[in-house]
C-alpha cells in the first residue's frame, strides 16, 4: 500500500457577470483508491456541490463563481493498494465477452478516431501475440514514434494529427495510444491525474493523461507518454478522450494562472513509506 | 398511449470463422416506453446473450455466429406514454445544474466537433430567447440548409462535413443538430429506432436517427430531417453519437442485406387504435 | 498615378550550419506597377540571385546564409496606375472563355479547398446576378462572418477552418474568399503586399494577404478583412494561396523577429501627391 | 525511340441547357515526346478549342456541348525518346538552385499537405543518402504500406486519408508519394496519361497517375502504385496535384459512361517494333 498527499491551487480571474466551473480535481473513489481525507477551500464564498457520476466515478464540483478572483485549493492524503499482476497471465477479452458498460470503450471518440486507423493498426498489430504484451507493444510504438515537445498541440489536436505530425504532450500520446487499442477491439480510455516521479526537467508538477486499457478483467494503468511513474498516479478522472475530463471545464470569461501542484508518498497508516517505482509488473486501481 | 408492432428481418452471410455481433436492436424499458411482448429468433442454434448498459438502458444482444447464412428476426409490441408539455413552459438548464449524468452530452464527440462550432453557433444561435423554442431554431436551422440525399455521406461523415456539404440522410443531420447543441452547452444525444411515418417515396420502412434535448427535467425529441413522425419513435438506442449506437456492430468478415423492417399502430390494451401524428406539444418517452 | 514609398527590414538568427531563404518581397513588375527604382542590402556579405517566375511574375530572392545574424533591408519606389472600372460595367467570364493560364485558379488548393463548398455556395449567391457584384457580395459575406483577431490562426489553418470557426487574420479572410469564388467557377488568387492604411490600433504596420478575381478581362483587387486601402497595395507575389507566397521560406533553424515595415505616399515625377482613397471603383494594377 | 498508338472514346448524356467541358486529353508536347499524329472528332457540330498552358505544357480542350448525347473521340500515334540516366548518378538539387518554376512543386496543395508531414517524412528519410535512390526509397516506402483497391476513395481524399487508411487507386498513390517529396522539399508533380502494361486483371485499360520528382536537371518518372510500366507512359497533363489535371472537368449537368481507351506499341517510322519495359535506369520524357 501507497500513501500520497498530493494539493492542488488554482486561480482564476473572472469577468462579469460571473462564471460556472465544473471541476473534476477530487480523487476518485474506488476499491483501490481510497481518499483517507480530502479538503476543499475556495476563496470565494459560494455554494459549491460535489457528484459522482455512477458510469465513472468521476466526481464532479460545481461551482457558480462571482466575478473577481477565485482561488480554489484541494488537498487529499490517498491510499492506493495496486492489483499487481504478471503480463504474461493477461489476456485480451473477445468483443462477445466484454461487459455491455465497457463496450463504448471500443468506439471511436472526438479525439481518438479509432474507425479510421483500423487498416493501419492490423497492419502494425494484428499478427501480434494477442495479451497485454501486444498492449503494451502499441504503448512503445506510440512513445518511439512520437517527440514530447510543449506548444506544439492545442484543443483541436486529435490522435490522427498526432500521428501525422509525430509530436505532442502527455494527453496527445494518450489519445494515439487509445485510437490505435480501439482500432483493434482493444478497450481503452483516457485518464486523469498528476504526473508524479516526472522529471524536474519537463516544467514544474502539473497534471497528468494517461491510459487505461481493459485487459483480463479490469483496467490496467499504462503511461504513453513514458515521463512519470504509474504506481504513483492518482485518479481524478476517466473518460472516452480529453473531451470528457477536462479538470476544469469553464461557462464564461476567465483568465487563469498556471496551477500549483504537489504531491509526494508519506508514510502511510503503519509508519511505513512506501515510494512508487517503475514496476514490471500490471498494475490496476480499478477493482 | 400509443400501442405499436415492430418487426424487423436481418440476414447475414458469414464468412469463416465466424462472427461476433452486438447488435442494438431491441426496444429500451423506459418509464414511458413499455415493451409489452417481443420475440427473437435466429437462424442459427448458437448461444446469444442480451444486456442493459445502466448508464443509457441500450439493450445489446451478443451472437457469436458460425459461418454461413444467419437470418434474425425480431419483433416486439411497445406501448408508449408520452410525455407531452407545452414548449413555451420548457427552460434550458444551467450547466451549474445540469445532474452529472448529462453532463457527457455537452461534451463534443467522434461526429458531433461542438468545439470547434462555439463562435459559429454563437453567432448563429446566442441571442435567441433561450429554452426550448431556441432548440426548435436549431433543428430549423439544420433542416433548412441540409438536402436529404441518400449515399451522399458514409461513416466518416461528421457534423462539420454536414454542414460544410450541406446534404446528407438522418444520421448527418443529426449529428449537425447535436454539434450546434452542445456549441452553447444544451446536452444532445444521438437516438436510434425506426422511421415510423417516413413517406414511402424516401424508400422502405428503414431504421431512423434523431435527437434528444435535455431540458426542464428530461430529454425531448427532435426529428431534425423531419422525414418521420416523431410522435411513432421506439427507442432502441441513444448515445453521443453513431459511433455509440450503431443497430449491428461486426467484429468479422461478413456480407448483409439491406434490413427488411415493419412498424405500424395497433389497438391498444382497451381496444382503440390511436394513430401517432405531428404534433405542436414537445414529447419525450424518457423518464 | 500614385507613387509610393515601402521600406521593410528582416532580421533573422541563424543557426549552423547556414540557411537558405527564399524571399518573396520585390515588388512585381506589371504594366500598371512600375518599380522606379529600388534597393536591397544584405548584412552577409553572401551572393544573391532575383528571379522572376514567368507565370506568375514573382520575383524570388534566393539566399544562401551563413549561420549568425543576417539583416535584410529593401526599399522601393513604386508607381502606380490603376486601371479603374465602373463594377456594374465587370461581367464574370464563362468558363469556357477562360483563359489557360487563368484555369488553374478555379481549381482547389492546399488552403482553399472549393471543391467542397460547392453546394454551400450555390446555397448562398448561386441566385445572385452575376458580375463584380456577386463577388462583392461574396466578399461582404466573408467579411461579416469572421472576425479579425490575431492568433486565433496559424500555419495550418484553411479555408474551412475559418468557415466553421469564424475567426481569423488576413490570410484567412483571403482564403475563404477565394474558396467561395472558386466554388462557382470565379478565378480567385491570393496576393500579397503591405497592409497601406491599416489603422494604427491593429498593430505596427505589416504584410498584408489580399485577393484578386479574373473578371471582364483582367485581376481586380478585393480586400476581404477589410483592413486597408487597397488603393495602396502594392504587388508582391500571387499564387493559388498562401502556400505559393510566403514573403520567406526559410531551410534551417532560424528565429526571427517581427519585420519592420514602412510605407507611404509621395509626390510622383510631376511633383503632385496623390493619396490612395477607398473607392467604389473596381480597381486591377495587373495589365 | 517506342511509338505508341493511342486511341480513347468518351460517352455523355448532357442534361439541359448544355454544358461546358474542359478536357486535357491531349498529349502534350515535349522535346522527347513527339505527336506525329493525332485526331479528334465530336458527334455534335460544336466549337472546339484547343489551348496550350505555357507554364505546364497542357493541352486544354474547351467543348460547349449541347444538351443531349456527346462522343468524344481522341487517337494519336505518339514517339517517346526518352532521356535514360543511371539512378547512381541523379542528385537532388539544393533549394538554393531550384528554377523559379519549379519552386511550387515544393509546396504544399490540395490533396498533398506536405507541410504536416515534415516531422514525419524527416524521421523516416532524412538519414537517408540524398539523390534519385532516396526518392526511390519513399516511392517503395509508399507502395509497401498501400494496398489497391478500387472504390475505396474519392474525389476528396488526399495524400494524409490514404496515409492513414492505407487503402487507395493510383491517384491515391500519387497523392502521397508526392506530399512526403515535398515534405523534404524535393519538387514533386502530378501525373496523367494512360496505364500502358497494366495487369488486365485490375481491369480494362484507363487513365493512370503517376509521379514525376524533379532531380539533377530534369522531371524524372515514378510510378508508385507499380501498376504499369513507366517506359510507356504518354502523358497528356501535369500539376500539382489531381486539382488540376483531371482528364475532364465538367461543368453542368451530366451523365457518363466509363471510357474505352486503347494503348499499344507499334513500328516506328524505321519499322522497328520497340516495346516498353521494366528497365532499372531513370526515367524522363521533359527535356
């Protein structure tokens, strides 16, 4: 078991007459991610509300903020007790056994247009040993084929200009990556968190998009993007592609600041610290 | 209540090995929409599974089908009970109360890029009087530019083709519909049934896309390429757009025929014969 | 006759092992643009070559830099003697009575994708009296859809991205307009010159991209983001789009600044200044 | 010296009130291909015109046919002296020593955006040793990731669609060996004229697209769909892309058939029979 404190700080400053956020910044709860405590303070003082939606999980606050500045902090201690399990053991699920709330994850999204990338995928994958193996053959093909560089990709760039354009960040590697699993029946969805154990050398802690990908009987983490450590993440969201977690999704005119993020392993309810470390082993929070 | 029987024939040549299907074809339960008896045969004596996705109670029916000739035949006698409100009484929800559940149905996905039509439908849509009436102009809108024309579009058609091309079949102008929702944060989803009323010069009775607007406290129809009698619509599937809800999804090498479909208006349980028609009342079937 | 005076400097950094540039920034020769007299100087003491393009009278600067700061500086004096029309006196030119080398212009292109907008524009001014008018009417269409806003745009940007996203900057005002001229058979090409009258508050003097159509028997100039005085502009480069006619392609690693630009009225060899003036005349410096 | 006799035949149904055609079914003239002779007959008494685009050397013939039945009919006995070359001694040329009107072959068009597919084309040939066998590398490179199949484009797919679905006609082909060219500003141009040598089980003799790439002093052909045998390629139009040399372009309203086309080998002026074939030398017919 895991134990992390991770706080986030946003700032906002907002026009008249006001603006309506919806932020997906809680830790999700799940039978492997459990928010040990978690508090929540804004600047400003307005009702906020916070949902969970029962397809994802995703916890949702609402806010309906006042023009003038809005700072809003979050801070969470998290346990994660990871599912571990050998690569070798995880085999891929045939379509005609996927469960009916994982098949949306086979169909192509805003971002990621699977449908148009199949020819290439079975061309690149299909004669592939078919497991977590070849899953994570796509995840290197997309790391080897593509260059992390900041401001090279904005709100528009799909999976299919990433891949023409082989450049990108985190949430781009993330969308190629889950195109080319839908593109062969392969469930994958995109996910939220903080880039825990990246290097100092790419920018200040920020938050992160990684993969997850159905396999055997439940999602396993995997990290196109190759600059942080999966045992480390926490998850804030999941979703079909970005289109669905944003950590901020903003109804009206606002200027932000970049947010201030940390987030380290403590030591957890035995006094003992555990670090994250690159593992070769699976590794799932879900279930 | 309207009491109507459907019935609709699907044949498959399958090659070796065989064949998964999920197909979407049966009628949703909803609180409005009561399936009061149906019947599925196949052709082939192979194990076939039905499932409800919680999230959008699509029913899908998993076949694992042999090589050769697969015939299914499905038919069903629904009752519907709909809900009727005058539009003038029907508001817009706020994004800030928007129940978590409807959120995903602002978000842009594969066919629907509302992203990138914010300013366009801004322009176009912003300074109408909000509420249903301003969902009634999209609807116009789209009707008004877009020319029904079969085989003008395939399954890389998206909104933004539609409304760049300005023709398409059902599918296309419901994608362009939900595109201009969503531009101005109205949640919109993409439903499937059958195209009750359709004028028989369009063709055969055939499956049918349309749309549903979340407002007040539920989701209304809309028939944006006003072929069908919307008051007629069973309910098969609803998702983010036709990547969600195809009727047959076919994981293997497969030749189809074009569907042989029926659906008219029966007596109901008391004996009288009510006819849908169009209506001025918005209608919904969903909750 | 208008005789003006335009000045630009260039200043680049360039990187080993050296650079080639092609510059597009003499002004053309044409029988209604005469160059009385002009100047460039280089910082690297390199060789250059002009050359002209017989096809479409484009002078190229070809430099062959040395890797640090290089800076470019040409000045010239131009005279300029437009041919002046009355618009209801231009007709379009059928298809058929075309000229080859104007063909082309009617053709599809990188940044100008007619072929699909056809319907769209038939839509639009297909019903429209054919002349000057029309595509004056096409011009203010362009102009009253998109707003001009800087970097809102960049080097990817087309024809229908501005369309559907309806911001953009004086190229893309350019580029839809000649989609749309394209789109029902008017030649339309994509000139560019310095921004002459621009107002002040949209920043310091720059390039400009403008648009001239074949109509009666010659090129008139449109400006469709409605910036400047066309009366003013000055020639350099025409091309099917802004692929054909940056003012620098650059091989190599290079950063550069923002060019510094001037441009004025001066009195010409009869010693009487005459000032560019918006005009209802149409207006062609091409033959 | 190969002398090739050529015929082709067109069939319309020509809807009211007529219709203009542009064709470009002519062979051009060239210093090493010659027409010795040619005929073309209408089956309506229109006027005709023929034109040469100076720039291009295409030959454009202007039909204004009248509504009703139209039969095209073109032959031409035609002497091909091409320019052979060893592939070991054919360089790129530097940017710096391109001809002004080769320049826009290094540019982006409609249905080959070179310019996102710089990174891309760099990555997988810019280590490459530069000349003629580096261009033969992307012409394979392309043939190898591409598979034919008829009806699996159309008029709007481009250089990147084929990219990425792997799938296409000789157009397609073209289309993108000829934006990676560019992507690493080797001039590349489009190509039209007819399939001598293909294998009649792709069936009846048509129209082909090829490529011609611009190395040491002279247009050298590529046939990167490797359908037919270049030594026999007569070509009638170049251009930037499919845009501008489609064999007819069509403006009204009209009905055709498919086009009979004919191509063989026959005695030269000296009764010697030469026959095309697959030879290992460079290739030109230009200059």
């Amino acid at each position: 078991m895991i134990r992390l404190r991770l706080s986030l700080e946003l700032d906002y400053d907002i026009g008249e007459p006001g603006c309506d956020f919806i932020f997906n910044i809680h830790a999700a709860h799940t039978a492997r991610q459990r928010v040990v405590e978690e508090a929540l303070t804004l600047s400003q003082n307005v009702p906020t509300k916070v949902e969970t939606d029962p397809a994802t999980l995703n916890r949702y606050l609402r806010v309906r903020a006042l023009a003038g500045p809005l700072r809003l902090a979050y801070s969470a201690t998290i346990d994660l007790s990871h599912h571990f399990a050998q690569p070798s053991q995880i085999a891929e699920v045939p379509v005609a056994r996927l469960p009916a709330q994982v098949l949306s994850y086979i169909y192509p999204s805003r971002y990621c247009q699977s449908d148009r990338l199949h020819r290439l995928a079975m061309r690149e994958f299909g004669q592939q040993w078919q497991g977590y193996s070849r899953v994570q053959g796509i995840r290197d093909w997309v790391l080897q084929r593509t260059t992390f560089s900041q401001n090279t990709s904005d709100s528009n760039t799909s999976a299919i200009d990433t891949l023409l354009e082989t450049v990108g960040v985190c949430r781009d590697f993330a969308h190629l990556m889950i195109a080319l699993c839908r593109a062969i029946n392969i469930p994958a969805r995109f996910t939220t968190g903080i880039d825990y154990g990246a290097d100092p050398a790419l920018g200040p802690t920020d938050f992160h998009a990684y993969v997850e990908v159905y396999l055997g009987d439940r999602w396993y983490m995997f990290d196109p993007s190759g600059t942080a450590i999966p045992m480390g993440f926490v998850r804030f969201g999941t979703g079909r592609d970005a289109a669905d977690v944003a950590f901020a999704t903003i109804f009206g005119s606002v200027t932000s600041c970049a947010p201030r993020i940390s987030i380290e392993a403590i030591a957890g309810a035995d006094g003992r610290l555990l670090m994250p470390y690159h593992c070769a082993e699976a590794l799932s929070t879900d279930s």
